[in-house]
C-alpha cells in the first residue's frame, strides 16, 4: 500500500472515533502557501451530521493534531482543511520508498486481462499508424503488470483476408511456373523454395490493391484465392503459410527496435479452428438473417441515437469477413486464456466495427456477461502540417522510414566528440526511438497531435531526450559517489528536497489514475515534473563537494530514489536509458 493511501486510512481510524465515518482524502494542495495537503470533506459531512462545515474541520483538526504527523494545520473558507507533512514523517517516508519503490504503490485486486494491439497486416509494411497501437498497448501492459494484474499482450495479426489473396494473385502472374499453383504437385511444399523478400512483398500488396480496384476480373481471382486460402486448398495454403513467416519476422524485428513485447502472436488464422462452434452459437439461436447472400446480423438497439449496420458474418461467396474472425478471436480467447477483461488499442476510426463486434458477442453469448470488452481508442499522430504522415509522393509514411528520419535528426545532434562512432550509433539509436515513444505518449490516448521531429528531440524541454539525458546524470553523479556510504535519509534543509519528495508521494495516484483512464499522458507529465524538480536541486547543490556527511548521505539516497523511480516510470513506456549521452 503506498504511503499517503496508508495515512488516509490512519486519518479515518482516527476521525472514526469521534464520529465521523468517513472515506476522508487527501487532496494535493493548489495553495501551496496554505500547506501541501487539503481536506475538503468537511462541507459533505454537514449534510450527513448537520453539522456545521466550520465545526466538523476543527473537531478534525484538533484530531489530526493529535497524530503528530502534520504541520502547519489550519482551516480556510467554510471548512477546507490545509496541512503539511511534518520532518519526521517526510524522513521516514523517503527511506521506506528507498527501501523498495513498490513500498509506495498501490497494487490493485487481481484481473487478468488480454491486450489486443500491434494489428500488422502481413504482407503490407507498417506505417506511422501502427506505431500509436504498439506504443501505448505496449505502455498500458507495463503499467497494468506493474499494478498487480496479469496481462498477456497479442499482436493479433492481419493475416486471412482478401490483402493476401491479393498478394497471392499477383505472384501467380509473376511466377506462374512456382509449385505451389501446380495442382499435379507431390511433393514437399516445405522445399519448394519461394524467390521472395519482405521487400519484394510490401511492393506487390500496394501494385495489386491498385490493380484489384481498376480490374474486376483480378479482384475476382483474388477473391477466388482468398477462399482457396480459408479452406486450405493445397498449394494456397502451404504458399500463404511461406508468406505469412516471412513478413512477420519483419514486423517482430520492427516492434524489437521500438521495445514491443507480445505474449502471443496470434493472427487471425489462429482463431479460424472455431469457426465451426462460432456460427452455431449464432445460428442456433437465430441470430443470423440472409441478405443477398450473406449472412448478417442484426445489432442495433432500440435506443441508438444513430444507424447501427448489421454485422457480416459470412459474405456471399462463402468466405468470412474481417468482423467474424474478430467474432471467432473472441471465443477463442475465451477457450484458451479465459480473461476477465479484453482490452482493444485500435484506431478510433473502427469505433463503428468494435462496437458492432462487441454487441454481437454479447447477442451469442460468446462471453460471460462479466466479462469487459473496452476499446481504448487513439488518434492520429501529423505532421507539422496537421496532416497524416506522408511520403512525398503522397502516400502514407510507413514506420521504418519514420524511424530513419527520426535517428538521422538524433545522430546530428550528438555533440559529445569523446564518443567513439559506434557509442554515437548506439546512443541515437536508444534517443530516437525514445524520442518518438516519448512524444507519442505526450497527449492524452484519444487526441491527435503534432510529431515535430526537431523539438522532440531536443535535450530541454519536455522530450524523451531530455528525461533520459537528465536520468543519465543521475546515473553519473551515483557512480562518482560510488565510494560514499549512502544507505540513509537523514535530514533535509530547504524547500527543493521537499519538492522532491512530495511529488515523489504522488506516484501512486498517478499510476493508478493513468491505468483508469487507459492512457499515459499523466506518466510523461510527471517524469518530466519530478526530472525537472530534481535538475532544480542539482544546480544547487554539489552533492559530492557537501561536507555535512549526514545531508551528503541523504541527497545521494534522494538521488538513488530519483533514478529508480525515472528508470521505473520508463521501463512502462518500455524506453532504454543509454549508459551515456
């Protein structure tokens, strides 16, 4: 239990008995003059005890006196109480968060939850928007592991639709004579080989997407190859299987790069084997209506303020649609991870399609009624324009070029001349991914917002440079005073060290309130809040040249905690810190 979520519940054993039983907080104070803490419970416990608000605040007030905790304790307007923690619970509070940092998080009630972000589509390159999914599921399965949940985090890949029938269709043109679209062909597929690279596929997909679209007889094979696929037809399938591997260990080297762990690497494949169980628990209780040859269902309510399209579930040619193997992940997540929750980072554009998807689960009863299915929408991520991402001939920028961009803009900005050339290599490599991750994490979930490459790279401001930078100096400082004894906190002497500490009190409720709110914006805020706190302190004081050994000591402890805590905060927003900048 965190330090200030533990006193909370000292204060209202306290208050309890003179009466009052109350879930009393303590609110960080915005009059800083009046004290550090307020309590504004009073006014609502008139209500309930008619009592006068003024009255109530000084029975409190005289209680909280009596803890021997507080300082500076008074009462403002009707009944607002202010107050300040007091020396000796600061020290103490300092040495237990040295002791270990999770003596000052809240951990929640257990829940184990199934992340769904990543989304590649294989065969196609990742562009910029796939950055924003990776980035913050990859974040908030950090932040809800480090809370006490069980996450288990699935790439879920777009690996069975018509893209690849496209795909397939155009390397049937390209290479006719391959094995694979030899029907009279015995052999081992495993040792046919395939003259085909990552780069050869992200250039076929965009060539015959154009061509699908102005061409209906190659849509129409393409169609053709896309059941072949789903039904397994030999050869098809064996050539989707070849294709499928090699693009993902592309996309695993990418999502490597930008520190992004999936337990599972499930695609949409994966999920096909309950397919079967999927249409009977909609067709055997009715759900499913035929409409020019499909099979849809019906998922709008009564109280939809706007149209709520059917859902397709098998399209008129047979084949499954991308809503169904969204259907059939559901179930199979159910059958083989049984989470309390699954969580969707996805675009905010297919807030339509997740919403059809989730009433239609609950319509088959695909889930448990308690169970939770949140999509955790996220907007677009522009250029200084205000536009998406673009290449220069207009098409979207795909994350590879993106990261190039940004490591170029990173590698000018190294200045350090002792720095060997493969220590400037390996330093814009951490730096720009943290630049981007950084940036990316900035604004709240839902918002889009500008990436300018050149100020967030920076090393002042509030960048991903600037807080590793500064992380880096800490490290430096603890290794100079690697022969100085340090185990204590001891004293502190002015209002800096208690800045320090006070917004390291608050740690917990930003964690906890970040993971509520499924976003991260809170986390890059308070880093760059307590780094600058702790820059503040630095220009001030030379810890290692302080000859009172006592305060010495507490500083370099004040350090340590610093460091822990930015090196914590940026494991969750799964960025490195280099050894040097």
């Amino acid at each position: 239990m965190s330090i200030i979520k533990d006193l909370e519940n000292r204060i209202n054993e306290e208050i309890k008995t003179i009466g009052y039983d109350h879930n009393f907080k303590l609110a960080v104070s915005n009059r800083l003059d009046l004290g550090e803490y307020q309590i504004n419970d009073c006014m609502n416990l008139a209500k309930v005890y008619h009592e006068s608000p003024i009255e109530i605040a000084k029975k409190v007030v005289a209680k909280l006196e009596e803890m021997n905790i507080f300082e500076n304790i008074n009462i403002a307007g009707p009944g607002f109480i202010n107050l300040s923690l007091n020396k000796d619970f600061v020290v103490n509070s300092v040495n237990l968060m040295n002791e270990d940092i999770y003596n000052n998080i809240d951990k929640l009630e257990k829940k184990k939850i199934v992340i769904d972000y990543g989304g590649a589509n294989i065969a196609k390159q990742l562009h910029v928007g796939h950055l924003r999914s990776a980035n913050i599921g990859e974040a908030i399965k950090r932040l809800a592991k480090t809370l006490g949940y069980e996450v288990i985090g699935d790439a879920h890949l777009g690996d069975y639709g018509r893209p690849l029938g496209l795909v397939i269709r155009e390397i049937k043109e390209r290479y006719p004579d391959l094995e694979y679209f030899n029907p009279e062909y015995k052999g081992d597929y495993s040792e046919v080989e395939l003259p085909i690279t990552n780069e050869d596929l992200e250039s076929i997909y965009p060539y015959a997407s154009t061509r699908g679209k102005e061409d209906e007889s190659y849509m129409d094979d393409a169609r053709e190859i896309t059941s072949k696929i789903q039904k397994h037809e030999r050869g098809y399938y064996e050539l989707w299987k070849k294709i499928t591997d090699i693009s993902k260990a592309d996309v695993k080297k990418i999502y490597d790069k930008l520190g992004v762990e999936f337990e599972l690497w499930n695609g949409e494949a994966d999920a096909v084997e309950y397919l079967d169980e999927l249409l009977k628990a909609f067709r055997d209780k009715n759900l499913t209506v035929l409409s020019e040859g499909a099979e849809i269902v019906n998922v709008e309510k009564e109280d939809d303020n706007t149209p709520m399209p059917p859902l397709l579930l098998i399209k008129s040619n047979g084949t499954i649609s991308y809503a169904t193997t969204d259907l059939a992940t559901i179930l199979q997540r159910r059958k083989e991870v049984n989470p309390d929750e699954i969580w969707y980072v996805v675009d905010s554009r297919q807030s339509l399609h997740l919403e059809q998807v989730f009433r239609a689960s609950r319509l088959a009863k695909l889930v448990d009624d308690d169970v939770k299915l949140i999509h955790i929408p996220f907007g677009t991520m522009n250029g200084k324009d205000g536009k998406p991402f673009k290449t220069r001939d207009g098409g979207v920028m795909s994350l590879k070029n993106l990261m190039k961009l940004v490591y170029d803009v990173t590698y000018n900005k190294i200045t350090n001349e002792s720095l060997s050339e493969e220590q400037k290599k390996n330093i814009a490599d951490i730096t720009s991914i943290a630049t981007l991750k950084y940036a990316d994490l900035i604004p709240f979930v839902g918002t889009d917002y500008i990436f300018d490459m050149d100020k967030f790279s920076e090393l002042e401001g509030k960048t991903g440079p600037y807080i590793l930078y500064s992380t880096v100096r800490m490290n430096s400082l603890l290794t100079k005073a690697k022969d100085i004894e340090y185990k204590e906190y001891k004293m502190y002497q002015n209002k800096t060290d208690k800045d320090i500490i006070l917004t390291l009190l608050k740690l917990p409720s930003v964690l906890s309130h970040s993971l509520e709110i499924k976003s991260l914006n809170e986390i890059t805020d308070y880093l760059y809040e307590l780094t600058s706190k702790y820059n503040k302190f630095y220009q001030e004081f030379r810890v290692l040249d302080e000859e009172n050994k006592d305060l010495q000591e507490s500083w370099l402890v004040l350090t340590k905690l610093v460091y822990d805590v930015n090196t914590l905060l940026l494991d969750i927003l799964s960025i490195k810190v280099p050894e040097k900048m």
